[in-house]
C-alpha cells in the first residue's frame, strides 16, 4: 500500500512591493477611512501623498485599475520623485504586466542614477522574465553603490538560484546574512537548498529563521518536513503541533502529523483523526481522502475505504493511488462500481 506525503516546502518569493505611504510617515491607505482620504484630496488636490493613500487603499481591495490611475496621478504631481514610478512599477509587476514594470523602473533609474531600489526591481523584472544576465548585470550595478545592502545578495542568491547554479546562490545567500544576521528569507532559501542535498544543516538555517521569526509557520513547516523525511519524527511532530497552536487551519499540518503516524507509528486510529481534520478544513484534499481510505482498509473498513477513493478519484480522475485503492478493494471482494 502506498502512503502519501506532500511535503509542499514553503520558500521565499521575491515581491516588488512597497510603500510609498509608509516611507513618508503617513498611514498606509488600507488603514485610513476612504472619506477621509478622499477629503484629504478635496482639501490638497496638488499632494501627491494624498493620492498615493488612495492607491494605496485601492491596491487593498485589489482594485488594480483605480490604483493605478492614483498612482499616475501622482507622477503627474510631483514627477521627479521616484517613489511613485516605483509604487506603479510594483503594481504592474505584481499583476504580471512585466513590460510596464520595466518601463517604471527605467524611469526610476534615470530620475534616480545613485539608487539602488529602481535596479533591484528591475533585476527582478528580468529574473521573472528568465533574462538572467541581465538581471545580474543590473544588481551588480546596484551593488557597486550599495555594496552592504544584504537584499542585494538575496536578490543575487535568487538569480543563481532559479538559473540552476545552486553553489553559487549557496555563496549568495551567506553574503546576505553576514551583511544582515537578521535576513529570515536568505536563511529560509539557504534550508531549502540544503535540504535538496539531505545536508542536515538545512535544521541549522530553518533554526536561525525561527529566531528571528519564532512564531513562522513557513519556517515550522520546512524545517517539520526535514525532521519527518530523515527519521526524526518526534521533531517534526513537535512543530506540527507548534503550528497548529500558531495557526489552528493549517490543513497541512495535521494531514502530515497524520501520515507520520500512519507511515511511521502505525496508529492508525490518530491518523485517521488528522485527515479527518485535514479534510473538514480543506474539503477537496485529494490526498486526504486517500490517506483516510487506507486508514480504514488497514482496519478493514473496506465500505468508507471505498467512499474515500472514491472520492479522491472524483477529486482527481487520474490520482493512480486511488485507483490502486480501489483495485485492492475488488481484490478482497468489495462491489466496486466506478464512476
């Protein structure tokens, strides 16, 4: 019989994000009243800071178009200032109008040719587009007037990384946390990275993260799945139940606390408790459904074993585990009518 374990490793996104808002002092736009921002506009129709809370507020509700008319508008106010071809750009990139977001980006360099956060976002730009010498050449640029800003090397790690040259985003990495101890991603994608070696360091990086972040169900869940996949099941159970504490929902959590139990602990009757809860929390859990299912035939349960595959196979026609549940069901004389 075979069991089942999704790992789904979390890690570390690069996100062209920012807020304008925030650098300035002001309120960022998702916590201010929109009469009040809207009045703030009526009182100073020239202030940029105005509308920027405004497209700050839209971006909240995912309003994408009336951000990013805010946005031009304060370009239109006050053009020389990069901070808001940098918003727009992040709003473009975010929405996957990656031509657009260059385009920002490339003004924000010109207004800006000391600046490193316009060429950060640009290298990103061409990361997201595959354009991976390019995106080296401009974080080195930004590098030459930067040569401490650890988010720099991340971005550097990043690049190296998604080229296929893990040794050298490893190098990366370990240049962003030296210039910043308190980097969590670096220390995040430095665990995964080990832990695609089996190297056990992957536990030492995933620790660091955790003491910057003690509370990281991204952090709890990498470093469970490594405990869990190298024979050290009383750690990965010990942050199964961290996260649950931290975050009750986490349906991933429970569904793997359930597979160790089941794979490694044989208590069948525990396992089938948690996929019971993976399932009430995430009701098309695909694996779910077949784990509980073989709960039930290892106990010979063989009608809701049946009900799971079934189920599983609803879900997923082409789950083979499923459909190998069910074949092991007709072997022992189970009806099985397919669907």
């Amino acid at each position: 019989m075979r069991h089942l374990l999704f790992t789904l490793v979390a890690s570390a996104t690069l996100c062209a994000c920012t807020d304008p808002g925030t650098e300035q002092g002001s309120v960022p736009g998702a916590a201010l009243d929109l009469k009040l921002i809207e009045q703030h506009i009526l009182d100073r129709p020239n202030d940029p800071n105005a509308y920027a809370d405004r497209a700050l507020y839209y971006e909240h509700l995912d309003s994408s178009a009336l951000a990013e008319s805010d946005w031009k508008r304060t370009i239109l106010l006050d053009s020389t200032n990069t901070r808001w071809r940098i918003a727009l750009g992040d709003l473009y990139f975010r929405k996957v109008r990656l031509m657009d977001a260059e385009q920002r980006f490339q003004e924000a360099i010109r207004l800006e040719p000391n600046g490193t956060k316009g060429r950060s976002k640009l290298s990103e730009v061409y990361l997201m587009q595959g354009r991976y010498p390019e995106a080296m050449t401009v974080a080195n640029d930004a590098l030459r007037i930067d040569p401490q800003d650890a988010s720099l090397y991340n971005l550097k790690g990043w690049i190296h990384r998604t080229a296929g040259d893990t040794n050298l985003a490893i190098s990366s990495y370990h240049t962003a946390v030296e210039r910043d101890p308190q980097f969590y991603d670096a220390y995040i994608s430095l665990g995964i990275l080990h832990a695609a070696r089996q190297d056990p360091l992957a536990l030492e990086y995933y620790n660091s993260a955790l003491e910057i972040r003690p509370e990281s169900v991204e952090a709890l869940y990498n470093k469970a799945i490594f405990a869990q996949e190298h024979g050290r099941d009383s750690l990965a159970l010990v942050c199964y139940e961290h996260i649950i504490a931290v975050e009750p929902k986490y349906p991933l959590a429970y569904y793997n606390r359930g597979y160790v139990y089941l794979e490694h602990q044989k208590r069948v009757a525990d396992a089938r408790r948690e996929f019971n809860t993976a399932i009430q929390l995430l009701p098309d859990y695909t694996a779910a459904y077949y784990n509980r299912g073989l709960t039930y035939e290892l106990d010979s349960k063989l009608d809701s074993a049946l009900l799971d595959y079934q189920q599983a196979l609803r879900l997923d026609p082409g789950f083979t585990p499923a459909a190998q549940g069910l074949g092991r069901l007709q072997d022992r004389g189970v009806a099985v009518k397919l669907r």
